[in-house]
C-alpha cells in the first residue's frame, strides 16, 4: 500500500473518531514526527526534573538492588 493510499484511508477513519483524548493523542505523535527535533516538556515535566534532580543532589535515592527487591516483594503479594 501506497503512501498516498495510507494517508487517504486514515484521513477517512480519522473523520469519524469522536474520542477527544484519543485525536489528542494521536496529534501529539504526528506533531513529534513533523517537528525540528525539539521536544518541549510541560511546566509539570520540567518541576519533576528538577526535584528528581535535588533529590539525587541530597543523596534521596533508592539503589537498583532495592528497587528491584521492592518489585519483587510487590509482584509476589499480587
């Protein structure tokens, strides 16, 4: 199947999606495919970068041993 044919059919199947959250998100991925190659984070993305930068400058992390025992431990309750 062709490019063109491609672009044809989903613009077809795209005009009858009500889903606003899904249009949503899948305007979110073409705009990451047709844009500069600059991804530009949330305010709430950047303010978890910056605490989960703190955090490792005050020494507030979890080893991956400990992590994983905590996987483990939660994969064995469930």
């Amino acid at each position: 199947m062709s490019t063109t044919e491609l672009r044809h059919i989903i613009g077809e199947q795209l005009s009858q999606i009500e889903d606003v959250t899904f249009l949503e998100a899948l305007k979110t991925i073409i705009d990451s495919k047709i844009s500069d190659g600059t991804y530009q984070l949330s305010d709430f993305q950047k303010e978890r970068i910056d605490c989960a930068r703190e955090e490792l400058k005050n020494y507030e992390t979890i080893s991956h041993n400990e992590v994983q025992k905590e996987i483990n431990k939660w994969l064995k309750e469930k």
